[in-house]
C-alpha cells in the first residue's frame, strides 16, 4: 500500500489516518460519558500512561517499555474492574441506539407495553399533588421494559395496585417503607423501600440531597424514568437518561409519564420546544 507521507521512522498510509480518526472519536464519546465523575481522572491518567508507553515503545527504549508493558498488560483487567459502572452505561446506551434493537423488537414491544392502557395514571399524579403540598419526599421509579429485580431485592416487595391512598401512606414521614423507592412496572408497585445508585456528577446542584442524587443516578444506569419531591421544599423533579426537569406543572408532569410509558418521548429532552420558560434542563452525563 503506498504511503502518504514519512515522518522521521513513521510511515502514514489512509489507513492510518481513518484508524486514528475513529480512535479519537471513541475516546472522545467515553470522555463525555464520564465527564462530569471522579473515573475521568482515571481515564486520563490511564490514556497519558498508555501513550507514553507507545512512544517509548516506538522510539525503542527497551528497559522503559518493558517496565510500562508489564502495567498495561494488567491495566485492561484493572480498567474493566475501575470502570465497571461506565462500561455497563456505555453499554446500554449503545442497546438503545441501535436500529437493530428497534426493528426485530418492534412487534414484541408494542405487545409488550398493553399494559401501560390499563394503568391508572391519575393516582400517582394525585398522590404527587399530595406530597408536594406537604412536602413530603418521595422516590418513584417508573419502569416500562424490565423489572428491575435487581433494585427490587434491595427493597420490601408489595406487587400491589398504584392507588393514591397507598403512595401517600408508603411515603409518610412516620411509614418504615418512606426512606428509599418506590419501583412500579407493568402497572402495579413491585417494592418499596428500594435502595437505588447514586450519581457521581459534581455539576448537580448543591441544593440537590441524596434522594435527588439518587434518582439521577438510577435515571444514568437504568433506561427508567423517576419522579423525586423534596422533603424541604416540596419541589418536583423527573429525571431520564441522567437529565433531570423541574418547575413542570401537574399535567406536563403526567404528559412525560405517559410519553415514557407509550415510548413516545422526544430524544432529547432538551430539544422540546413545547416546553414553558420555567422549565428547567440539566445535562448530567458522567
């Protein structure tokens, strides 16, 4: 293959040059899936060993590269331990994309999302009225594809029906279930009391507590959508795709749930031009 230029003992053909353009863009999509999170320190510090060892290596300073080599050759184990979370979001971020996934599914998951018909959304928003105006927090997870059995152990199963009555009790201030979520799938509250992942972004406001943190975090790793009250302000938030809303009124709040729910969201929440002045958007991917 001919070559398009030297440089010193380098030699570039077009390969090379398209090998390192699609090598810059994945590490530039990994950059902005951590950003924001402690692992970006690591991944830098990672990316700066490695490509130290590629010029000693190259430039053929033997005892350097042999020493450097032995740190790489454990670093890809040690990288999949470190970057667990990241690999596993990275991962399901390319599930949703795909086209793959949204035509061989296509049948299945109009069968699979009847049930999102018969589901009475009406109560949780009633209930969200209620814990807003007392400012009681709470923690709701809606779930429209899996059941999340893993965030549903950490809790006390109930698989019972969404009524009012029933979240307003769960997240009273004196309930033993109120400290944690609330995870609802296929129409019915599978458990509450559940224990959910905490984000890592450091761009989240400083008035956001652990339970707003927490339904970031679990909007980030689950394809969920969660609504969050504050228990000092009452406030609401939903959080998706590590994003978050507030200031949205009561039938924006119930227009979300059911877009979620029938798949009929827009991709990007911040592209919603429907959406008043008093909306509020936030980017918190890490």
């Amino acid at each position: 293959m001919d070559f398009i230029f030297k440089i010193g003992f380098l030699e570039i053909r077009w390969v090379d040059l398209f090998d390192i353009a699609l090598v810059a863009i994945l590490l530039y999509q990994v950059y902005k899936l951590i950003r924001g999170s402690i692992a970006v320190n690591i991944f830098l510090g990672t990316l700066a060993l490695y490509l130290v060892f590629l010029i000693v290596r190259a430039v053929q300073m033997e005892l350097l590269a042999t020493i450097l080599g032995q740190f790489v050759g454990v670093g890809v184990l040690a990288m999949i331990i470190v970057f667990q979370p990241e690999i596993r979001k990275f991962l399901l971020l390319i599930g949703r994309g795909t086209e793959f996934r949204g035509n061989i599914f296509k049948a299945f998951s109009s069968w699979r999302n009847d049930y999102h018909d018969d589901f009475d959304i009406s109560q949780v928003i009633e209930a969200a009225k209620n814990l807003k105006a007392t400012k009681s927090g709470a923690l709701i997870v809606f779930s429209r594809d899996t059941e999340l059995k893993f965030y549903v152990e950490t809790g006390d199963p109930l698989d019972a029906e969404v009524t009012k009555r029933l979240l307003i009790s769960i997240f009273n201030k004196n309930s033993p279930l109120h400290d944690g979520a609330v995870i609802i799938f296929k129409g019915r509250i599978k458990a509450a009391r559940c224990v959910l992942p905490v984000s890592e972004n450091d761009h989240l406001p400083a008035t956001f507590g652990l339970r707003h943190r927490s339904a970031i975090g679990m909007s980030e790793t689950t394809d969920t959508l969660v609504l969050v009250t504050s228990e000092e302000t009452g406030r609401l938030i939903l959080a998706r795709n590590g994003k978050f809303l507030r200031g949205l009124k009561m039938r924006q709040v119930e227009q979300k749930i059911l877009e979620y729910l029938h798949k009929e969201e827009p991709e990007k929440w911040d592209e919603m031009p429907e959406e008043p002045e008093s909306v509020e958007t936030q980017d918190t991917k890490a």
